[in-house]
C-alpha cells in the first residue's frame, strides 16, 4: 500500500416647538383678529368650532382603524397564547427500541404529574422487525403516536413524520441546542421533522495490551495509521493472520463497514449524493480501504471473524465501533483493556459518522397536540438527564446526550469520546446495523452497492476502483431518485 497514490485530491419628522404657557399674573390681552393667515381648515367667519379639512379626516380615519387592529391584535391573537386552554384527554402510544418499560416508566409518570390528562403506553420494540412494522402499522393507521426513527431514515418516513410546532421547538432552539449533524437530518424544506434522542459516532477502539507490548503510539492520522497497522499485524508461516493491526478492509466480516467506508469518503471529498462529480476522490477512498485487506501488506482478511469478535478476543488491535459496541465486547471479554480514541484525520480533516435515534410523531396521530409535548418533555434538558441516570442503572453508560449543554457532564464517562466529535460528525445513509428491512430499506439497497463495489475490487476479477465507483455512482442515483431526493 503505497500512502503516495492513495487519497489523492484531497479542496421620525421635525416638529415645531410650542411656546411654553406662562405662568404666573399675565396681562390679559384682547383676542386676535382674524386674519388671512389663520391656520387652513379654521373658519374665521364663525365663533365656533373649527372645520376640519377632508385629509385630515382621512387620517383620523386611519388612525383610529390602526388602534383598533392593535386592539384586535392584542385580545384575539396575542393574549390566547398565553391563556391557551390545556390540552384534552389523549392516549398516546409511544414506540422505543433499546430501553425495558422500567427504564422509561418514571420519565411517563413525571410527565403525567405535568399533564395529567395526557396518557402515555410506552412499547419496547425488537429492532430487527421495526422498520417494516413501524411503515405498516402507520399506514394502517394503527401504528404509534411517538416514535424513534434512525437519522437517515427520514427518506423513508417523510409523508408520515409530523413537522413541529413552534410551542415544541423553535429553529433557533433547535440549532443552539443540538449538534449540526441533526439539522442536516431532521430540518427538511424548513420544517423541524425530529428531536434527536442520543448521539453516537464512530471512534477508534484500541487494545490496550498490544500498543503497551509494542511501545506503539495512537495514530491520530491515516498516514501513521497504516504504520502502526502493519508493525502490529502478525501473520504465521503459513500465511495466516494471527493478530490483526486493524479490522477494516472487507465489507461482510467488518462490522459498521459501510460507516467506516462513508467516513473515508467525507474526509476525503467525496460527494456521497453524486459520486459522479468528483469520482477519483471516491475511487482513491475505496482503494485506501480495500488494501488493509489485499496483497502481502493485508492487515486483515475475509478468512477471519467478525471483526468485533475479533478484537474483543484480543486478537486485534484497533477496531472502528460505536458506544454500544462497548457493552457488547465488554460483555464478551470483561478483562479486555480498552482505550477509546477520536477517528484519525486526513490532512486535518476529522469528520467522522454520526448514527443516533431521533423522536418524531406521526402524522395520523389522533393526538398530535398531545405527542408534540410529549417530545418536547421528552428530549429536555432535565429529563434526558434523569434518563440518562436511570439507563446507567442498567448498564456502564446511559446513550451519549444528544444535547450539546449536556456534553461536558459526561467528560468522565466512557460515552465521552462520542460526544467530543458531534461537532465534526456527518451522516451517511450507508449506514449498517439499522435494520431497515432486508433488501427493501433505503440503508439496505444503498449498503448492497457498496458491499458490490468492494467485493469487485477484491475479486480475483480485480475491477478497478474508478469502475467500481461508477457503478456504484448509478446505483445511489437510482436509489435516491426513488425515494425522491
């Protein structure tokens, strides 16, 4: 692997004072005469009262119609917003995937004791049937009223997401509360379509034992990346690896491959909406992935497990995972020591993948007001800190705070590292582990052209990686045209 040919590329009217009235004894002083010069609109023929001239009823006019639109203003619009009647009985059924009703059950009851009116049955769903469940239901007018739906799902839940009211959360709200990434996924035509529940990004796991026994360094960029995969590969006599420097290459074996390969991508310019435009830029990223798993260099295979299983049996020293992939190695290997790292940078570009849960109500909801608050009591400040207590009474860590003033609480949690990169974090609908529906789902189709292109440059066929792109190229245009983007 040549670190030279790879990632190439990478570019108000001035008034007259009035004479103040004296005070004091005057000398009285006869009337005025009448005189030529007396004011326009004053009839000095008469002793009476003054004749108004016809533009100055106009205005009189005007000015009395613009008091009594301020008044309407104020008693019709203005003063029902802050008198507004509660909101009516509701029953409103809420869908979420990763927490039991335990977990969630007193964040119900604290919004109950808020609203009391307002009802809340709370459902664990299974991740692996949701998708397709949440669609079908929905439309059947059967489904939930909230409900959690991955951030690149919108595509697919557009004509069934309700937008936010203002009384929910405003733009401002929005964008000073939650990281960029989220407006870029849930803020669509203007309209606020998801409040984000958690966020997650890819980071760089390390195996602590292996860096120490090789007095090797955390690489913080691609270039020193590779370096220190291929001092830490071991590989036996017979050709097979033993200890992997890195897992990343191949597409079935690596876990989070279509992520890894997005963040590539990004960081080196290339446009995932339209390959087309800067192809070279894709095809580089794709030829720097492919060869930590090809030639007498591989740092890693096809012929080896999964790529978290690996490295949870210390058979692998660097490892690209989520927070959650942290309980499940911990899970596997309790005495594995781990360090947890920021993804490391091309030409001081950092970005990483962002892949979170967002909070969105359906349109067919029968209690749209009702769910709207729900939300919004739901994702504050307060209660996703009382969720975040109650989660890690269950496990290490609760999810990682998708609000951005709720990040250096979490400077001493594992859980940290995942929020110190939502600032440089994208979104990429190659994104695995959402269970879209099998071959049917937006992440799915996208992921099978992926997985294609790879598997083509590493065939024996050896396509090139500028056809392998273009391939890919026709594949995410066909697919974005039929979900209309």
């Amino acid at each position: 692997m040549d670190e030279n040919t790879v990632f190439q590329g990478s570019s108000l009217s001035n008034q007259v004072p009035v004479a103040p009235t004296p005070v004091g004894n005057v000398p009285s002083q006869e009337p005025a005469s009448p005189s030529s010069d007396a004011p326009q609109g004053y009839d000095s023929s008469e002793r009476g009262l003054p004749s108004f001239h016809p533009a100055t009823i106009i205005k009189i006019v005007i000015g009395l119609g613009v008091i009594a639109l301020i008044f309407f203003l104020i008693f019709a619009v203005i003063l029902p917003l802050f008198s507004k009647k509660p909101v009516g009985n509701a029953e409103i059924k809420y869908w979420g995937l990763w927490e039991d009703k335990g977990t969630i059950q007193p964040i119900i009851d604290d919004f109950n004791k808020k609203y009391p009116n307002i009802k809340v049955s709370y459902t664990k769903q299974d991740i692996k049937q949701y998708r397709e469940k949440l669609s079908t239901q929905i439309s059947n007018n059967t489904g939930p009223d909230v409900f959690l739906f991955h951030n690149s799902w919108y595509p697919m839940f557009s004509s069934i997401l309700l937008p936010l009211s203002l009384q929910t959360i405003t733009k401002e709200e929005f964008e000073s509360s939650f990281y960029p990434v989220a407006k870029k996924d849930l803020v669509k035509n203007g309209a606020i379509y998801g409040i984000p529940t958690e966020l997650d990004t890819l980071a760089l796991y390390v195996n602590s034992d292996i860096f120490q026994a090789a007095g090797a360094k955390v690489p913080d960029n691609w270039f020193d990346f590779v370096k220190v995969a291929k001092s830490l590969t071991v590989i036996d006599q017979t050709g097979k690896i033993k200890t992997s420097g890195a897992a990343l290459g191949t597409f079935n074996n690596v876990m989070h491959a279509p992520d890894i390969i997005s963040m590539l991508f990004v960081q080196n310019k290339a446009d995932i909406y339209n390959l087309s435009e800067n192809p070279k830029r894709a095809s580089d990223a794709l030829t720097w992935y492919t060869d930590f798993a090809s030639g007498d260099q591989r740092v890693w295979d096809e012929t080896l497990s999964n790529s978290m299983q690996y490295f949870a049996g210390g058979n692998a020293a660097m490892y690209f995972g989520y927070s959650w992939d942290y309980f499940a190695i911990k899970a596997s290997n309790p005495n594995l020591k781990i360090e947890i790292h920021p993804v490391p940078k091309l030409y001081n570009n950092g970005t990483t993948v962002a892949s979170y849960w967002a909070a969105g109500v359906s349109s067919k909801s029968k209690y749209k007001e009702a769910s709207l608050l729900f939300i919004k009591f739901l994702t504050s400040k307060e209660t996703q800190q009382k969720l975040y207590t109650l989660e890690s009474k269950t496990r290490l860590f609760g999810e990682p705070y998708a609000r951005k003033d709720l990040a250096d609480t979490l400077r001493d949690s594992v859980a940290n590292v995942f929020v110190s990169q939502g600032n440089n974090a994208t979104s990429s609908f190659f994104a695995a582990d959402t269970y879209d529906g099998d071959k049917t789902g937006f992440n799915s189709q996208m992921n099978n052209y992926l997985e294609k292109a790879v598997s083509s440059i590493l065939s024996q066929n050896n396509t090139s990686a500028d056809t392998a792109v273009s391939v890919l190229s026709q594949g995410v245009s066909q697919i974005l045209k039929q979900y209309g983007q």
